[in-house]
C-alpha cells in the first residue's frame, strides 16, 4: 500500500474529511487531495505530524511494504470501525430519498390537522348556527386524529425503510473508495435547488402571516379570522414541506459524509439526542392535557411553535456544553 492510499484510509478511519484532515496539519485541502491522488508527496515535517495525529508510525507510512499500522498509542483510531460500502451508500441514498416525499406529506398533515376543528368551531359559534359546539368539536376532533394517525403511520413507514442505516447517525464509520466523491458530487448537485426551496419556504413563513395580520387590523369577522388562521397554517405547511424535502435529501448527504450534525464530534455527544427523546413526548402530552381540559383548541396550537423556539434553545445549549466538556477533558 502506498502513501497515499495509506492517508486515506488513516483519514476516513478518523471520520475527517479532507478539509478537516487539512486544517489539523495547516495545509491546504488541495496539498491533501495531491497527497491522497499521489500528485505530490507531502514533506518530512507533515509525515512526522500525520504519524503523531493518526497515531501510526513513520515507517508504516513511508515503507510501502508495510500493510498493518503500527500504532503509537496516541492516535484515535478504531479498529472496529465499519466501512460503508458503495452498494450500501446507494441503497442508503436511495432509501431516503424515497422517504423525502411521505415525510414532508405526514408533517403537512400534522400542521393543517386542527384546521377543519377552528373552522368547525367558528361555524357554530355564530348566531343561528346548523351545527352545534358540541358537535363541531366532535367532527373537528375526528379529523384531527385521522390526520395525525395517517401521519403517525407514514412516519414508522419511513423509519422502517432507513432502520438498517441507523448506525450512520451515531458510530464513526469510513466510506469505500469512491463513496465520498460520489456523495459530494450528488451534494453539489442538488445544492442549488436545496437554496431555491429555501427561499421560497422563507418567503411564505413570512407572507403567511400578512393575511392574519389584516383581519386583525381591519377588524372583520371571527370566522374571517378564523379562515385567516386556517390559511396560515397551510402556508406555513407548504413551507415545511419544501424545508423537508431539502432537509431530508441534505441530511442524508451529510450522514454519509459525516458532515454537519453528524461530525465526529457530535456523534461523540448523545445528549441531544436524548433530552429529544424525552421533550417531544412531554409536549405531546402537555398538548392534548391542555386542551381536553380547557376545550381550547383554537388557541393551545401555539404550543408547537414555542415548543420548537425552546427546543432549538436547548439543543444550542447542549452543544455548547458538550464542546466545554470536551475541552475539558482534553
């Protein structure tokens, strides 16, 4: 095995990308790329640094005889770490692009699920209304949950379709020769519709909220009011969904190049991930409590948005945290 293959495997098997790979030695990431394509030889200082970063002797890096690393003991390498194959990163990338679509359906459901319960409430709120409240919140309840369930279902769908992929989120893992390029190219390729739908989705988060605003000032009907609240949660609805299908196909690009939320470094932090596991259960209920209690079903949505602001505030705060621990313990 020569060197430069030997850099790659070494780098991969760390998690780190080229530019990580430079930035830890102080070069730049096209001397690495030459190193890694065998374009250049990196000088005799880099060789002794990338022998104290990966951990592995000089020998084993300059003799190209020598195919098992001999480890200093100061590197960070895992002997057990699994190796994502090309086959296996295209069923991967497969999988959840497949899951693109159901998952932004079931998360519109989710958002427009209490809209037929204010119009229904609304309705029997006027004077002389055909349909009584109880009724209404009957009917509205009805479809709520319908909607809810159907996105209940799609959802355990999808995690079904990308479950043997799990350990992509968590474990450090390395890529067989030509899945990062691949990867990388898709990423770019995909980059600027990814930008256009965001946007857009931008755009409507903020216009939806004009037509509320208006009833509001123009001080119009309830059920006016009502519709207005209705069309805002539809916007905002057609906006997640064009957040999602960007957000899915990205985040699959960065599990496989173990990018952004999916770096070594934070898959070495679990805590997010199960503050998320306990948090959303206990809005779920403090949702559905608050509003069998109090029947205020046309006001208690608001918990999702702050829900969402707060959960975004903690998981800042637990990374901030996890990095001073980090720092810490190095």
């Amino acid at each position: 095995m020569i060197l430069a293959d030997k850099i790659i495997d070494l780098r991969k098997k760390n998690g780190w990308s080229q530019e990580e790979l430079a930035a830890k030695l102080n070069v730049s990431r096209q001397a690495v790329s030459k190193w890694e394509g065998a374009q250049s030889v990196p000088e005799l200082d880099r060789v002794l640094q990338m022998s104290r970063l990966f951990g592995v002797s000089t020998d084993y890096l300059l003799k190209d005889e020598l195919t098992a690393a001999d480890s200093t003991g100061d590197g960070l390498l895992d002997s057990a770490v699994r190796t994502v194959s090309m086959e296996e990163a295209n069923r991967f990338l497969a999988a959840s692009e497949a899951n693109a679509r159901p998952m932004a359906l079931a998360i519109f459901l989710c958002i427009i699920s209490p809209v037929c319960l204010l119009l229904l409430a609304a309705l029997s709120s006027r004077p002389g209304a055909a349909i009584s409240e109880g009724v209404a919140a009957g009917i509205g309840l009805c479809v709520l949950l319908l909607l809810v369930a159907a996105a209940v279902a799609i959802f355990i769908s999808c995690d079904a379709r990308v479950k043997p992929f799990a350990y992509m989120e968590m474990e450090i893992f390395e890529t067989a020769y030509g899945v990062e390029s691949l990867v990388s190219q898709r990423k770019a390729m995909f980059e600027p519709t990814a930008v256009r739908n965001r946007i857009i989705a931008t755009v409507l988060c903020i216009l939806g909220v004009l037509p509320l605003l208006l009833s509001s000032l123009l001080e119009m009907d309830e059920l006016l009011i009502f519709a207005m609240v209705c069309v805002l949660l539809l916007t905002v609805g057609v906006a997640v969904v064009l957040f999602v299908l960007v957000g899915v196909r990205m985040d699959c690009y960065d599990r496989l190049l173990q990018q952004g939320d999916y770096s070594r470094d934070k898959k070495n932090n679990h805590t997010a991930q199960r503050i998320a596991a306990i948090y959303w259960p206990l809005i779920v209920a403090a949702y559905l409590a608050y509003s069998f209690i109090t029947n205020d079903w046309q006001r208690s949505w608001i918990i999702w948005p702050v829900a969402g602001v707060l959960f975004g505030g903690i998981s800042a705060a637990c990374s901030v945290l996890g990095k001073r621990d980090d720092n810490k313990t190095d």
